[in-house]
C-alpha cells in the first residue's frame, strides 16, 4: 500500500528520485503514487521538460472499443457496410476504424531517459491541448508494449503494432460476423 506521506518539491524531483529507485531495484509505488495523484501536476512537468513531446507514442485503443462491442453496431453501420467476404476487405474496415478513433482518442507516450523508459497516457483535451497521466517506469520500449497488451490494450500506429492481420481479422469475425449475421 502506498505511503500517502511522503512530499517532494516537484515533480522533477520525485521523477529523479524514482528513476534512482527503480535503477536500483527498489520500491518506487509510493512515488508513483504522489505523481500520479495530480495529473495536472506531470502535466506542467510534461511541457516544462519537453518529456514525452517526441516521436515515441503509439494510440492506444482496446478490442470492444475498435468493434463497438457494448453498443449496437447499426447504430454507427450500415449492414452492406458489415459483410465483409474478404481479409482485405475486413483490414480495410479495421484500419478505417482504428484511423477514426484517434482524433481525440489517447496515445502513450515514452522516453528513454538514464537507461530507463519513462511513460505516461496522454489525452486530447481540446484546446486545452494534451493531458498526461499514468506515469510509470519501465526497462524498455518492448516492456511496456508487453504490459500494455496484458492488460488487454491494441497498440496502432499506422498499423497495429500489438495484433497482426490474422488476430485483426477473428477479432472482426468474433465480434461481428459472427454476432450480427449468419454467413
């Protein structure tokens, strides 16, 4: 359990701190836990240093969100626009998809920094512009993708980093063809 006393100046030093911990194995939940408590907080950090302003981010979507599986399809579908025959056709609707998800959807961000990657869920706010939260640290990039996708997340980029075209593809049978119709 997270030790709910624990203070630092700034973030920048609580990040500084965390990253020494963590290079040297040892508990760094407690300062996680300050961090993450006042998104507002990592998010001045975030401008303030430049952290995660790079090009290391992918979006970051889930299964039931890309195939609206807690909503009716139709409402968002044409049926003629559903009953796909070909795996070239159900990609297509699947990168479509994913592409429309983006414009306001969330992406995490990463960098390298002292041999660790720090990371961070970033959101679109508007004009309030991005918003930082979830920071955490890990060994690597290939780390985090990992947890990411334990926790059952779709990582897309210009294509699904996380799923390939197969997973896609039974994802898209699963969870419409074979829901909606019988073919």
């Amino acid at each position: 359990m997270p030790n709910k006393t624990i203070s630092y100046g700034s973030v920048n030093e609580a990040i500084d701190d965390a990253v020494a911990k963590y290079k040297n194995n040892e508990s760094i939940d407690d300062i996680l836990y300050w961090i993450n408590q006042d998104t507002d907080l990592l998010t001045g950090w975030a401008y303030d240093t430049d952290t995660f302003f790079n090009d290391d981010w992918v979006f970051l979507t889930s299964e039931a969100e890309l195939f609206l599986t807690h909503e009716n399809i139709f409402d968002y579908f044409e049926e003629k626009q559903l009953v796909l025959k070909t795996d070239a056709e159900i990609l297509g609707f699947v990168a479509r998809q994913a592409n429309s998800l983006f414009d306001d959807g969330y992406a995490v961000h990463f960098q390298s920094v002292d041999e660790v990657f720090l990371t961070a869920t970033c959101e679109m706010c508007g004009q309030a512009g991005v918003h930082f939260s979830d920071f955490n640290i890990c060994n690597s990039k290939e780390e985090y993708f990992k947890s990411l996708i334990n926790k059952g997340c779709m990582l897309w980029l210009d294509h699904f980093l996380s799923h390939s075209n197969d997973d896609l593809i039974s994802m898209f049978k699963k969870n419409i063809t074979d829901k909606y119709f019988d073919i």
